[in-house]
C-alpha cells in the first residue's frame, strides 16, 4: 500500500490545476444565462402540463374543482 506524502499530492494538484482550461468570464456568464432560461423554460412547461391535466381531471372526474 502506497504511503500518503501531502507534498506530492499537493504538488500533484497543482500540476493538474494548470491543465484545466478555465472558462472566460463572458463564457461564464452565457452559460449562466443559458441555464437560468432554459430553467424558466421548463418550468413553465410542465406548468402548462400540469395546468392541461389538471383541467382533464376536473372534466373527467369533477374532481379539483
């Protein structure tokens, strides 16, 4: 079993750390916009599913009047 050394994985980290591509701030803030849209999108979808079976509901069953 290999022995922990903090300095090597420190080192280690710092070697991957500088292999990560970072993002742009203006990437950053489209895709946050991007996520943020297409989050209120989906919620008003399923809003309006939830809206149409509700009302199914209501003239199937007379139920959530």
């Amino acid at each position: 079993m290999a022995r922990f050394d903090p300095v090597g994985f420190v080192r280690e980290v710092r070697q991957e750390v500088a292999r990560v591509t970072w993002p742009t701030r203006r990437e950053t803030l489209i895709t946050t916009g991007l996520v943020l849209g297409l989050s209120a999108l989906a919620a008003l979808f399923f809003m309006l599913v939830d809206w149409i079976i509700a009302g199914v509901m209501r003239l199937l069953f007379g139920v959530g009047v």
